[in-house]
C-alpha cells in the first residue's frame, strides 16, 4: 500500500471482528514498532502483547469497558484478539545519557523534554500504520488505572505503560464523541518562519 494511503486510512478503529490476527502480521506489526527514533537510540521501548483470553478481560475491566457498553458504545477491548501496552523504560535513557558521549547533553533530571515519551509517541504511530498496511485495523485509548495495569501484567515500577493498543480486524464502530470536531487545516497548524498568533 502506498504511505500516503496508509495514513489516509489509519484511524482509531474502536471494534474488532472474531477474525485472529495471523502471527506473521502481528510479527510485522511490532517490527516496525521498534524501527522508530529514539533520543541517543537509547531505544526505551518495550511492548507487552496480550492475547491470553484471561488477561485481555482484565484489561478490558481496567479500561471499564462495561460502563461504557451500557452508555452505547462498542465492546472496543474485549473484541479484539489481540492487545499491546507500549511501554517506556526512562532507566535506558538514564543509562545512555551517562555514557561518555552523551554525559553533557542531559543529566538524570536534565531533560527538557522526557524523550522516552517523545519516542514512544513515534513507536505507537508506527505501530499504528504498520497495522494498516497489513489489512489490519488498531486502536489506542488511555488507561487510567496503570497501577492496575502494572498489576495485571507485572510491569515493574521503572517501567511506564503508555496505554493500550488494540488491533485485529475491523468491524464497524461507532465513532468518538471527539470526531464531531473536523480536523484542523493545514494553514492553521503550520507557522511560516515563526510562530504566528491565529487572526
Ligand atoms: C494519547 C491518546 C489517548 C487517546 N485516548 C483515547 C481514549 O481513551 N478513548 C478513545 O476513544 N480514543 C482515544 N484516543 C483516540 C483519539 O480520540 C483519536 O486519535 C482522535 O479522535 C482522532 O481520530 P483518529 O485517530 O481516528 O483520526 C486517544 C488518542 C491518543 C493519541
């Protein structure tokens, strides 16, 4: 599929048929996941993929999916196969910032920007269109419980879920409350030569 298709069609898919996800796709799928930049390629990015049956319901729980079945949406989490936390590990960036060609750029509290957040951005997106262009379909929705998650899924404390990706393929959904509102054109978003104050 050509990239700009791939972008074109990417959205946040919020309802998965029972078709199985073939291992190779899904293989695919977290290969490009890991192919994103990273500050110093300190490469803080660990996904955690769940398909155990058990383990996929209590996501779904930690997400209260039920609350929002019963005010009319789609059973999002539960109906796909196949779900994955990206997570962050900032010990890694510590770790590489300390090395002897990076010790000037950032100490351990140095960071203007936190780049494992910057990097795990750039992981999702990946991660996203990679699913696409298989033919598949994802998702991705906050969790607000993430000691929950941590719980659930024996993420030590160093490390930072980032939120849920789902994926499978797509069935239809009902949109979000938030696509009521267009995107933003593009002369709106970007600044010739310096940041413009809107008219
Ligand atoms: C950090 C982040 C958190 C999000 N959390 C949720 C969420 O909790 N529930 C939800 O329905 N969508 C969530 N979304 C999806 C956005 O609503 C969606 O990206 C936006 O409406 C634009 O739609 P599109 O991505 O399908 O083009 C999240 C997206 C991001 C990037």
């Amino acid at each position: 599929m050509q990239f700009r298709e791939v972008v074109r069609r990417r959205r946040i898919t919020r309802r998965y048929s029972g078709e199985p996800v073939e291992p190779g796709a899904l293989g695919r799928v977290l290969d490009a996941a890991r192919r994103g930049p990273s500050a110093g390629f300190s490469q803080g990015q660990a996904f955690i993929v769940v398909t155990d049956p058990e383990r996929r319901a209590g996501l779904a729980a930690l997400a209260r999916e039920a609350e929002w079945v019963a005010r009319g949406f789609d059973p999002w989490v539960s109906s796909a196969p196949v779900l994955v936390v990206p997570c962050a590990e900032p010990d890694r960036y510590r770790a590489r910032y300390a090395e002897a060609d990076k010790a000037r750029s950032a100490g351990p509290d140095g960071w203007g920007v936190p780049y494992w957040w910057v990097d795990g951005g750039a992981a999702l997106m990946l991660l996203l269109l990679a699913a696409v262009d298989e033919g598949l379909a994802a998702g991705f929705l906050d969790v607000d419980d993430r000691d929950g998650v941590r719980r659930l899924l024996g993420i030590p404390s160093s490390v930072e879920p980032l939120g849920l990706v789902t994926l499978g393929h797509p069935a239809p959904d009902r949109r979000s409350s938030s696509l009521a509102r267009d995107r933003r054109p593009l002369e709106e978003v970007i600044h010739a030569d310096g940041w413009q104050a809107p008219p």
